[in-house]
C-alpha cells in the first residue's frame, strides 16, 4: 500500500511543479517576447522545455495554449523518462496586473497515460494566476481533482490537492501544497476489521527557497498535519492470509499523530558551500503495539507535547547528495558522507521534552566533533547534555532488575534528585563517559561512596 500512495504523491508533485512553467512565464505573455521568455525560464530548469501557441483575442486579453515538456534524465523511475503535458489559458490585462486561468489539455501528452499507469487514474487540473506590475509578482493557486486510487488489496481517497505559488523578482518563491484528507482501507477483513486503515486529515507543506542565479541559497520547509491514525493486523503485515489458522487473528497494532508539525531550516554558514541545518518536531504521539490482543484493546502509550528543536551547522549538502545519487557500496556512502562534512561541524539540541505515563521529561545539550577526512573517521568528539525525568517513570523503565544500580548511582553522586526528579549532566571528553562530572565506573568501584553520602538529606530513602 505504502507503494501506491508515494507513487500517488510523485504523480501529483510532478503536476505541480510542471505547472510551475505556466505561472513563472505568464507575465510574460503579454509582451511580443514570449518566446525568448519562455527560452529563459527553460535555461533555469534542466530538462525542462516550454513552448507557447498563442490563440484569438484582443489587446487586453488573450488566450492559447503553453506546451509544457520535462526529461527526468535516466535515473527516473516513471515507465517514460519524458513527460509531456499542455495548457490551456486566457488572461486579461487590468491596470494593475494580469489575470487568467488555465486546465490541463487532457488531449494532448503523456502525463494523464503515466498517471493512469502508476495509479489507475486520469486527474484533473485547474487553476488561476495573477502577475502584478507594482512588484513584479506572479501568484497562482491550482487544484489537482479528487484521487480514488485502486492499490493491489484495497482503495484510497485523497480529496483534490490544491497549490499555492508566488515568486517574486527578487527570486524568492513560495510554495503551499495541502490536502483537506487522505483515506486508504484494505478490501480484506481480519477478525471483522480490515487488513489496513490510514487516515490523515488537513496535511500541509510549505517550502520557501532563496534563488542566487540557479542556486538555491536558503530553504525553509514547514510540514504540518491535523491528524493521522494508522492501524493494520498484525497478521495481514507478518503475510498471513485472513483464512488461515493462527494462534490470535485478532491481533492489531496502531498508532496516531496529532497537531504534528516538522520544520527544517537551511541557512548558509559562515564557511563557503556549507550549511547549517535547523529542525524541529512537534506533536502528540499515541501507539498500541499491539493495540489489541485476545480480542481485548489494550491501554495506548502517549507521548503528549513531544518538542524536539535544534540545528546542526558544516554540513555541505551539494557533496552529501551528489554522494548519495552516485550510490556504491558502504564504503563510497562513507567517503561521500565525511567529505560533505567540515572539519569541525557542530550539533546542538536545544531541546527535547515530552510528557508520558504523568511525568515530564526534557534533554538539551550539544556536541563538538572533529573530522579526519583522509581516514574517514571521527578523530575527536566532545559532548554535554542535561536530561531530567520523574523518578516514578525511571523506576518503571528500568524495573526491580535495576534498583540496586539506580541507588549506587544515586549515592555516588551521578544523578541527583530535585523533588520529584532525576537530574544528570552527561558528558563525552577525551573518550570518558561520564554523568554529573563522574566516571560510570564510580558507582561501583569498591571505594565509591555508601549509599546516602554525599547526598541531600531529602534524598534520603
């Protein structure tokens, strides 16, 4: 299922960005340039060809049809390499701007026989644009028809898929693309519950490059969704047929993400070529695994006001993917991996916090790593993080097994109690692992403190 619906998604990203020919060149058609216009938006885009054949109109509006064709190169996965497509469109002029309209010529091209391969259907594509004189904008929002896919075992729906570009003269563009919902149930029912069921409601990306010539300089994506919930039997994914004995065919596991948001951030770094790279991941995680054994629902485990924010910097992107689309064995990933790193690159968390089973818990810190390029290896790496958690969830994790241990740890000194929490500072030097400055060896060498000492009184049990 997984396939259909990526093969799904590159199908409609393919839409819209070839529509993109139409809306960078629109401002241009009102001039007696078209084509060498046209020509210029092609040189910035690789592969990509754009042809116009204007039709009737008169000296405020115009209509016609832009030929649109783009070659992937040889590496594309797409039954033809090529894909080719045309649209129809008409535009007036106001005294302020352009406006006008445009849909897919379902006539023409082999962008509706791809699509139909890939997902069984033949979608439609409509949108509007405007180009304003005053600061040399183009804007244009598109809408891509409902999706009904057929995968091998069941069905999807994804409501139309609506984009929103703008660009600018100053070359930055913006890009939106969202999806009201995204449905997909298996056909077959395991212990009166389909194999499968994904749903996620109101999925939104958002991506923002800085252009320098044809380099992008600067990128933000922004990825958020309202809701996800996925659930499947246990016995339809390890590849059981749902008439076939096992010992429990009601086995289901499931999960769920809500108000989820991921954000990336790619900022030039103070050294040529290289970036620095911030993240961001937000959101409420609940997952049963499984969810539901012997016919019974068992209790989800809840990961609530899950934050997770930070930036890594010295990374050169244009070595890393040009390293990773050669491809080659582990050694050429690695050479290609520590080649697009600097000499000295940086990580920082500068915060992880979550709320689970009534307790809080939140790590920050950052490290310092110190590359040898010639012996492909990390010569150095200096470390230092701050973690606190609630006694209570600790004692849950680590169990009985492990009473003794924590209590060493306690007295030695390692970590410390502030109230109902666990705090430790962890530190990596000069290949030492250490916890509140103290070797892990301390708790248990034999002169290491007894329990209590060196302890707030408080602490004490």
């Amino acid at each position: 299922m997984g396939r259909w619906v990526v093969r799904i998604s590159i199908a409609a990203a393919v839409l819209s960005v070839l529509a993109l020919g139409l809306f960078v060149g629109a401002g241009w058609f009102i001039s007696s340039k078209t084509d060498a216009a046209l020509a210029r938006v092609s040189s910035r885009v690789k592969g990509l060809e754009l042809k116009n054949a204007q039709g009737a109109g008169s000296f405020l509006s115009k209509s016609g049809t832009l030929y649109i064709s783009y070659d992937m190169g040889d590496k594309s996965d797409l039954p033809d390499s090529t894909v080719s497509l045309a649209l129809n469109y008409s535009y007036s002029l106001g005294l302020n701007g352009v406006k006008g309209s445009y849909s897919l010529d379902r006539s023409y091209g082999n962008v509706l026989d791809l699509t139909e391969k890939l997902t069984g259907l033949r979608p439609s594509l409509d949108g509007t644009f405007y180009t304003s004189f005053h600061d040399l904008s183009v804007k244009s929002d598109a809408i891509i028809g409902d999706i009904l896919p057929n995968t091998p075992d069941g069905q999807c729906r994804i409501t139309p898929v609506k984009a929103r570009v703008s660009a600018n003269a100053l070359k930055n563009l913006d890009v939106v693309v969202s999806l009201d919902e995204l449905s997909c149930q298996g056909n077959e029912f395991y212990a009166g519950r389909p194999a499968y069921a994904v749903n996620a409601r109101d999925l939104k990306l958002h991506v923002k490059p800085s252009l320098s010539g044809k380099s992008v300089k600067a990128l933000k994506l922004d990825l958020s969704l309202d809701n996800f919930d996925a659930g499947a039997s246990t016995i339809y994914l390890i590849g059981f047929k749902n008439d076939e004995q096992v010992k429990d065919p009601s086995l289901y596991e499931y999960m769920s993400l809500s108000k989820a948001t991921v954000v990336f951030d790619l900022t030039p770094s103070q050294k040529p070529d290289f970036m620095n790279t911030g993240f961001g991941i937000g959101g409420n995680l609940a997952f049963g695994f499984p969810r539901i054994r012997d016919g019974r629902e068992l209790p989800l485990v809840r990961v609530d006001a899950l934050r997770l924010f930070g930036n890594f910097g010295g990374v050169n992107l244009k070595k890393l993917v040009k390293g990773l689309k050669s491809g080659g064995d582990s050694d050429a990933l690695k050479s290609a991996l520590f080649s697009s790193l600097s000499q000295t690159p940086e990580f920082h968390l500068d915060g992880l916090s979550f709320n689970t089973q009534g307790s809080r818990v939140s790590v920050n810190g950052g490290a310092e790593l110190s590359v040898n390029h010639k012996d492909l290896r990390i010569q150095k790496a200096d470390a230092d993080f701050s973690a606190s958690a609630s006694e209570r969830l600790i004692s849950d994790l680590t169990g009985a097994d492990y009473s003794d241990d924590l209590s060493r740890m306690l007295a030695s000194g390692q970590i410390v109690r502030a109230g109902e929490m666990l705090q430790t500072r962890v530190g990596f030097h000069d290949g030492l692992l250490t916890l509140n400055g103290k070797s892990l060896s301390d708790s248990h060498d034999e002169g290491s403190s007894g329990a209590g000492e060196d302890q707030d009184p408080a602490g004490k049990r």
